[in-house]
C-alpha cells in the first residue's frame, strides 16, 4: 500500500473545457473503444473518483434515509454472507459448489430488504448516475500525450494507482497493461 500514487487533480481546461477534445468512439472497434476508455479511467482517476463523490451525496442529500438504509443493507447482507460462509461449513460447501446460486439469492436478499425499505433505487442511483457520467466522459475524451505517457508508467508497473489497481482487480489487467 506505500507504493500507490495518487494521481494529481487534473485542471478543469483539461478535464471538460477548451483544450479538451471530444468524439465519438470508435463503435466499429472495440478493443480501440475499450483503450480509449482505460486510458482516460487512468489518467482522469481523481477527477472521476470526485464525480462519483460528488454525484453521490447529492443523491444522499436528496433522499438521506434511504442511501442510509441502502449501504447499511448492502454491508450488512456481505458481511452476514461472509460471517455465515466462513463460520458454517455447510454454506461455505455449498458456495465452493454453487457460486451462482450464492450470488443470486445474496443479490435476491439485498434486493428484498431493499424494496422492504424502499431504499433501493435511491442506491442504484447513487451508484449508477455517477459510473454513467464517468463511462459517458471517458468514451468520448480524446487522448492526450499526457494521458499515453500515464498509461506507459502505468504499465511499465513504475507507478501504481487506485485505478490501476481496480482494473487489475476486475481482470482488465491485459488492457491497463498494454
């Protein structure tokens, strides 16, 4: 953990003003969609953890007690889960031989206590809005040669961030990589 690097904040001009350029992805080449995509998640990872922050509390702003209610349930439900799954050895056969099932009836679970407490899109939202605006924006951000030079360091394994290490985690590795 002493080794990760917070990025800097990227200048707003940078970010979203003039001297950002922006088009369309290339929809007809994915893997150039998807670099496109890495790259900008990489270089503008503070600029977009903010957004997600700021996105965030406006909705838990907007609707307190439900976003409240939202992650006390989403916490509890993974907890329990992992409490029962690493205390019982029934269920933590029965997860080694059905993973599927486990992730389908702990979604099933959250999402019942969820519309139990009508809570649950309130989180969604909270969750979803921001990883929309930050997929929408990293899309269609043009590449910069600051930002081919971050993903080079990156790669290189000279520098290690939250993002990179998110994207390693979620098995985009090969592509935060190359």
């Amino acid at each position: 953990m002493d080794d990760i690097e917070i990025p800097p904040l990227r200048s707003l001009d940078d970010f979203i003003k003039e001297s950002a350029r922006f088009s369309a992805p290339a929809l007809g080449n994915p893997t150039r969609w998807a670099n496109r995509v890495i790259d900008n998640l990489l270089y503008y990872q503070s600029n977009y953890f903010l957004t997600l922050i700021v996105i965030f509390l406006i909705v838990g702003c907007i609707n307190p007690v439900q976003m409240l209610w939202g992650l006390a349930i989403v916490i509890a439900a993974f907890f329990g889960f992992g409490y029962w799954s690493a205390n019982k050895r029934e269920v933590n056969d029965f997860k080694k031989a059905h993973p599927v099932i486990c992730l389908i009836a702990l979604c099933l679970v959250i999402w019942l206590f969820m519309y139990l407490f009508g809570s649950f899109l309130v989180l969604i939202w909270g969750l979803a809005a921001p990883a929309a605006v930050i997929f929408i924006h990293a899309s269609l951000r043009m590449r910069n040669m600051k930002n081919k030079m971050s993903k080079k360091l990156e790669s290189l394994g000279l520098k290690r961030t939250p993002m990179g290490i998110i994207l390693f985690t979620i098995g985009l590795e090969e592509q935060a990589r190359s």
